[in-house]
C-alpha cells in the first residue's frame, strides 16, 4: 500500500499580516462601493499573516506580465530545489529512485516546465516521467495526491515526487476590483511544498484509495 510520507515546505521571507492588508485595502480601495463587505470578508478569513516572495511596495506596481513570468521562474529556480531536497530526505530516497514527478502551480508558467528543469538540475534520471499540472488552483494539491496514487497503484514499487509551487503575489490585477478578487487579494500567499508517495517502504499515511 502506498505511503505519503513527511512533506517539506518553505515560505518567503516577506510578510504582509492581516491588519496590514486591511490598511492597504482601505487605502487602495477606500471609494469602492462594497468596501465594508470587503474588509469583513479579509478580517474573517482566519488567516493571521501571508507571506509573499516580494515586498508589497514591489508586488503593488505590476511590471506586466512578461516581467512577473520572468520573476516566477527565477523564484522557482532558486526556492524549489531545497524544498525537494528535503521532501526526499524524509522519504529517504535520492534523485535517482524517483519515476515520476507531479508539478502543480497555477500562478505562473515556464516552458519548459519546471519538471523538466528539476530533472536536469537535481540528478533524476532521463526518463522520469512528468506531470505538470495547471489551472487547478486549491484543487491541484488533492488532485496531485490522486495521480501520485493512480501510478503507485499501477506500479506498485514505484515513487513519486510531488510539488505544489504558487505565487499568488504574482497574479495581483490593480484593475480587478470584483469582490471576489479582493478577497483573494487579500487571502492567498506565496508558498511552496513538496511530499514524495512511496509505493512500497517508507513511513507516513497509507493512502487506500482516492476519489
């Protein structure tokens, strides 16, 4: 039976709390007409601080989209590595032992893909196989899990590697004044993670099934 074992994660240096960015929202937003609505909905989020891969100063002005792609993968490039690293230390695995890597992110894009780059960088061998995947948002991570499985189900002794990779700071749109973006604004921070499943051995939560 599958094991998902101990996961790693890492988040950026810079950190905006939620007072902060109720400031901000008041400042940015003061005359929007559901402005109240929007600050209850912020401040009863739960969520006590974010961190962000940028100062807010720098994530306010949105250079445009070119620049932020450029500033996703050198931030990818530079922050992903060690979290993998760590992820196949608490699997107890090396590179090599890896079969298939699934990449989520949904809030940025690199091509070729950052599955690719690790590959090269990191020691897998040639013909690891990749999954990245894209445009699943809070799903993805679930969604990674269950293909991790499907392939331990039908290899049995295989391994995979998974990373969850988001820059929401990144997809900040000055213009997108919809409550639900604001929200969102206001909600999601700058993170990564990473897990390995180990089709046999390993220690952590035996995963059964998957729906």
């Amino acid at each position: 039976m599958a094991v998902l074992c101990k996961p790693a994660i890492a988040v950026p240096e810079y950190v905006i709390t939620n007072e902060e960015t109720l400031d901000l929202a008041r400042q940015l937003h003061g005359d929007h007409p559901q402005i109240d609505l929007v600050l209850r909905l912020i401040e009863h989020t739960g969520v006590q601080k974010r961190h962000l891969i940028q100062p807010i100063e720098k994530v306010l002005q949105h250079p445009g989209f070119d620049a932020r792609s450029i500033t996703y993968e050198e931030h990818t490039r530079a922050r992903v590595p060690a979290v993998v690293r760590r992820a196949l230390d608490h699997a107890e695995l090396e590179p090599d032992q890896i079969d298939l890597i699934v990449y989520v992110s949904c809030t940025g894009f690199m091509m070729p893909p950052a599955t690719s780059w690790l590959i090269g960088e990191m020691g897998f061998r040639p013909e690891t196989r990749q999954l990245p995947i894209a445009q699943l948002g809070c799903a993805a991570g679930g969604a990674a899990v269950n293909r991790a499985h499907d392939y331990c189900t039908a290899y049995p002794d295989a391994n995979v590697l998974i990373v969850a990779c988001e820059f929401c700071s990144l997809c900040y749109q000055p213009t997108d004044l919809g409550v639900g973006s604001l929200l969102s604004n206001g909600l999601f921070g700058d993170g990564i993670a990473a897990v390995v499943l180990r089709g046999s051995g390993g220690t952590g939560v035996r995963l059964e099934r998957n729906g």
